[in-house]
C-alpha cells in the first residue's frame, strides 16, 4: 500500500464547525475532526470525551500540534519558535485533553513535553541526562508520561516517567537489569506500564511484560509459540494488554492477555489476510480495535474477527459525501476510547485526507 510521506506537505487545515457526518457505513456514525489536502499525521489519539489529538501542517508550512472534537480545532503547540518539528507525529491525550509528544528544537537537541490550554510543560529533555526520547509516549489522567529514551552518556535505552518534575527511571538496560533493549510503553490509570523488551540470556528472548518498576509479567515471550511480538503494545486499567504477534507457525493475530493465557481477538486462519498492520487498542471495557486486511485484498478496521458485524470502516467504504481510498498504515496509530469511538486518519476519493471520529450507534461493548 502506497504511504504518503507528510513531512514535506504544507496544507490548509479546515476545521468541521458544522460537525459533518456522512453516510453509514456498518454500525457507526461519522464526525469530520479536521480536512485538507494532504499533511496529516498517520497517528492520533483519542480520548473519552470525543477529543482527537494529532500532527499535521498548517498553510505556513509549520508543523502543529491539534486537537478537535467535530467544532473548533484547537492549536496546542507548533514548529516556528521553541519547536522544529514534532517526533514522527506521535501524541497522547488524556481526559483533560492535555498532550503528551516529543519535539525536536530550535536550539538543538529533543523534548519530551505536553501541553494543553493552560500552557507548554517540559517533561523531558535531552543533555546531561537523556541521550535520546523515543516518538511514542504514553499519558495518563494524572498527567504522569511514559516513554522510550536513552541514558546519556552510555546511551543505553530505558523506560521513563514524569510528569514535569524529577523523571523516574522505571526500567533500565544497565548491565545488571534482565533487559536489554525496550519498545515504547503505554501506561494505565495505575501507573502501570505494558512494554515489549529484549532479555539477556542464552540464547536472548523477547517478550511483552508489565510492571510498576519492580517485578514484572510476562504476558507473552518468543520462548512459547511467538515468533515476532508487538514493539508497541497497549493496557487497560484492569492490566490487559492487547498486542499484535506472528506465530512460529507464520499466522498474524490479535491477542490479549493478563499473564496467564493468551486469547485470539483476531487471526490470519479465515476471513483476514493480516492483521500485523499496526498495534491494536484496548479499552477498559476489554474491547480492541485494530487495521487488518481481508483475504479480497480491502484494508479496514476491525473490532474482532467478523469482518461484517465487527467492522468499522474499509476501503471503498463511503465516508464524507466521498468513498475511503486508503489509510496511512506505515507508523499509524488508530485512537479508541471506552465509548467505542474509534478515530482514525484517511485519503477519500476527492482528494482530502481526513482525520474522523467514528462513533458506534446503538452497539453493546464486546466483553
């Protein structure tokens, strides 16, 4: 599937004041968040009060941080003073609409920060301390950021978290830790991170785990039936992690699990082709929204394994007075909610891309 690289795209963002929704495809209804002619970050994220947070291009050619909810968009933070450009288009929202994301600077060197009406707050920045910040944090309701970086001077990678004072080291890779390398983490209301992370042995292993910084859970490892495991899984606040895995055996799928046995969401045994296209979404009501693509060859997204009854949108759905073209999979990241609301970024057949809020019309939670 062809990607459009956003980072060059310089657009004119159209907010949807009028809350345009368009004709139904399955069970859903659909808001237009935000409209252009192309610039869109691949990511977004979503939370239980409607709002979508993410990454595009304003018609100066400045990249920008928004948020919107079907009216107004707001501005958070933007490339033409303190920041050059925003990490991979990575943000995180929680339910104040504050925002989680990594920026680079003018004067040099990255941030880790959030921001919201109130204002810009550093988190984290790279120096003395940090080496490096990874693109994809995590933020909770209490405003504490979990995120990927690497320690200075050695450089060695760790998981991190703060909130605007002192940053907690909550897992390292030095020489006495069990692991050695990490992929980005998502924290729950607990403070619990769920992370994937390379481990010392012989031979080494991979796994997905949770943990506080102390002792951790091994939901899945590459020791039991797993081939290659999700570097970006995500947790609910009951501490269940949903993950995308391919198999010794070569199947894809969506899984679950809370430390004890793994179950199946979705795999690529029946209707679906693959699901390994991006990580999937948990919410607290146990529900996972996911992109997989049917053995027809059509790209959707999906909230469990019936591509009729659990799909949300596919291509050559219609969408917006036009029909869905394509969806931006390479770094994408679709946004859920506890509602069901699922927001997500597409190209239509008149041009636009567009960022959407899709909500489920009279549908029970998945359990």
């Amino acid at each position: 599937m062809k990607t459009v690289s956003i980072a060059l795209c310089a657009v004119a963002l159209v907010s949807s004041g009028s809350g345009v929704h368009a004709q139904k495809p399955s069970a859903y209804e659909f808001t237009l968040i935000a409209d252009s002619s192309s610039g869109f970050s691949p990511t977004v994220s979503l939370n239980n009060r409607g709002t979508v947070s993410f990454v595009a291009w304003t018609s100066a050619g400045e990249p920008a941080v928004f948020t919107g909810n079907g009216g107004s968009l707001r501005r958070l933070a933007e490339g033409n003073g303190l920041f050059f450009g925003f990490g991979a288009g990575n943000t995180s929202i929680n339910a104040s609409g504050r925002v989680a994301f990594t920026a680079g600077l003018t004067a040099g060197g990255a941030g880790m920060f959030t921001a919201s009406h109130r204002g810009i707050e550093t988190i984290a920045r790279t120096g003395d301390f940090f080496a490096g910040l990874g693109f994809r944090p995590s933020i909770h309701n209490a405003g504490t950021v979990a995120f990927l970086g690497s320690a200075a001077p050695s450089g060695g990678p760790g998981l991190f978290a703060g909130r605007g004072g002192a940053v907690l080291t909550v897992y390292g890779s030095h020489p006495s830790s069990a692991f050695f390398t990490f992929g980005a983490p998502a924290i729950n209301e607990n403070g619990t991170l769920a992370f994937f992370a390379g481990v010392r042995g012989t031979p080494e292993w991979e796994g997905i785990f949770t943990g506080d910084g102390g002792p951790t859970t091994t939901i899945a490892d590459s020791r039991s039936g797993f081939f290659r495991l999700d570097v970006e899984p995500s947790i609910n606040n009951a501490g269940v992690v949903a993950f995308a895995a391919i198999l010794t055996s070569g199947v894809s799928g969506i899984f679950v699990g809370d430390g004890g046995p793994v179950a199946t969401i979705a795999d690529s045994t029946g209707p679906f082709s693959d699901v390994w296209l991006s990580s999937p979404i948990i919410n607290n009501h146990g529900s996972v929204v996911f992109f997989a693509e049917l053995d027809g060859g059509r790209v959707g997204i999906f909230t469990g394994p019936d591509p009729v009854v659990d799909k949300v949108i596919a291509i050559g759905d219609p969408l917006l007075g036009s029909l869905v073209m394509e969806f931006f999979l390479n770094g994408s990241r679709l946004g859920f909610n506890d509602r069901g609301e699922v927001a997500f970024v597409a190209r239509l057949g008149d041009g636009r891309e567009v960022v959407v809020r899709a909500t489920p019309q009279h549908r029970a939670h998945r359990h």
